[in-house]
C-alpha cells in the first residue's frame, strides 16, 4: 500500500506537493485552489493494488480538479474508472454545456481519458474513493469502455445499489478476496452493464450480477444483524429476489445463509465484547441478533475457544 499525509510537510509546502506529486504526477489531473486557502490545506492519500487494479482513497481540503485535454495527452491512462464521492459534493462539467450534479455517495463510471472539471459545491473538505481498471489485457471490458464520458449512476436504482456494495467490498475486503481480479473484473461488467455498454444476458453479466447480489445481501445482514428475525425472506425482500435465489448467492461461498449470520453476529459480539467492558453481556448478545443467552454462550464458546468473559479479560 502506497500512504501520503502532508501532515508530514511544512504548512507552506503542502499545497503545491499536492499539486505536482499527487495531482499531475499520479493522477495526471490539475488542482487548483485560491491562494489565500493554500497554506490551511491538507490531505491524506492511499493506494492499493488489486486484481490488476488500483484502489485509491483520499481526504483532502476543498479543491476545483480537472483533467484536461493537456493532462490526459501527457498522462494517458486507459482505464475504466469507477469513482464515489463519499462525502464533498459539487458539479461536474463535461464539456459542452453539460453539467452533472454529484451528490454525497454518488458514483460515477468513466474512461480515465475523458475530460472533465470538478467543482465544489462548499468548503469543508471531501473523501474520494476510485477504482481504476487498466484496460490493456482486459478485452471483455475494453471495448465498451473506452470514449465512456464522465457520467453519475443514479441513485436508488437496482444496479446502482449493486454497484455501490459490490464498490464497498473491495474497499473494505481487499486481498482478503479468493481471486480479486475475478471481483474487479465483475465489479468492471457491472458497471458498464449500470451505463448500457454491455448486453445484460451474457454470461459475463450474470457473474457480474450475481458478483453484486452477493455483496448486496451480505451488506443488508450487517445492515441487519441487530434483528432476532433476520432471515433469506427479509433480506430476498430487500433485493427483491426470491428465498431461493438468495440461498443461491451463498453456495459458492461454502458457507450457508444461516452459518454467514452466526459468523457475522459472533465478530460483532466479540468486538464490542472489547470496545465496551462495563455493558453487560446480555445487551450485546441481544443487539446483535441473538434471541437466547445461552445460545449466545454455547455458539460463542464454540468458536472461539473463549468465554465472553475471557474475550474481556484480554484472552483474545
């Protein structure tokens, strides 16, 4: 992992190293800020390599970005790039009188060498999140990539959704992925199939679709662990597929629906088992789903090899 924090840098010297070995040498973009807001900027940057890919992040202070046509015949990337605006949101112009609202989480799906301008709608600051794919070797994806403006999904649609959990996993999983080229290549399909540049009944957009229902489904038992009543119909309910589908997306895992929740209340318990010591083990047996405290003992024990009480004495 590649980490950079202009905490590091002197006050006066932050802005412009963001602007040449962050801005034009890295991401091959122009950054521009007024110069009476440079000596208050920060910025903290991190990337990851993936599957073939690049996962980036960054928080940073208010800034206008663009990549011109200056930028992209100096750094040419040819890339499809998948991009959320996690927090920060502003404008983003196209070029010839097309201009996007891009709200807080809203993702955008692009080629990397495709011009536009970002501008901010306020001045706190923002956090960015990017995937870039390098298209050379990746033909299924390739084709209907490149030329592919600078677009926002829209928000609440059901590929949009699948997009974003799918987007989240590999931030959050990372290498811990059985074959992360694999899930960088569905996440790709995914979001071009989300644009209308892939046929929607091939066999690489099924993979593609059943890569995002995966990660929809595990996201929606996080989202609901706290419920005693959790079950395949409430989440197949959430994704709008049927029970049999849902127990479908988990076969390939090895791990049934009702083992993943177990697994997923289990960690859940045993970090707040260490993050809050005074709260008594039946409040977070209770908020994590668990309808019987001695199931919540038995399961526990098994699995870990531990009492909850010897997770807070420092055992594990």
């Amino acid at each position: 992992m590649l980490t950079f924090s202009t905490d590091d840098l002197p006050a006066k010297d932050r802005f412009d190293h963001w602007v040449e070995v962050r801005g034009k040498q890295l991401f091959g973009v122009t950054i521009e800020l007024e110069r009476a807001k440079r000596h208050d900027f920060r910025g903290h940057f991190s990337a990851t390599a993936l599957g073939g890919a690049t996962l980036a992040e960054m928080y940073a202070s208010t800034y206008h970005v663009s990549r011109t046509r200056a930028d992209i015949a100096r750094m040419p990337g040819d890339s499809l790039c998948i991009s959320q605006q996690v927090r920060g949101p502003g404008w983003m112009d196209i070029g010839r009188g097309r201009v996007h609202s891009v709200t807080n989480s809203t993702l955008v799906v692009s080629h990397s060498d495709m011009p536009y301008a970002g501008i901010p709608k306020r001045t706190d600051g923002f956090h960015f999140r990017a995937l870039k794919i390098p298209l050379a070797g990746r033909e299924q994806l390739a084709g209907a990539a490149r030329n592919l403006e600078h677009e926002p999904l829209v928000q609440g649609l059901r590929l949009t959704k699948l997009i974003a959990a799918g987007f989240a996993a590999l931030f959050e999983q990372g290498a811990r992925f059985a074959d992360p080229a694999a899930a960088v290549t569905n996440l790709g399909q995914l979001a071009l199939l989300a644009r209308g540049q892939v046929t929607p009944g091939s066999p690489e957009s099924r993979a593609a679709l059943h890569f995002g229902q995966f990660h929809a489904a595990q996201q929606a038992l996080v989202q609901n662990l706290h419920r005693s009543d959790l079950s395949p119909a409430l989440v197949a309910n959430v994704l709008g597929l049927s029970v049999r589908q849902i127990h479908i997306l988990f076969e390939p895992s090895g791990e049934s629906f009702s083992r993943t929740v177990t697994r997923l209340r289990l960690a859940e318990a045993h970090k707040q088992l260490r993050m809050d010591p005074n709260r008594p083990v039946a409040d977070i047996a209770f908020s994590c789903g668990f309808d019987s405290l001695a199931t919540f003992y038995r399961v526990f024990r098994r699995a870990y090899g531990l009492t909850p009480r010897d997770v807070r004495e420092g055992d594990s």
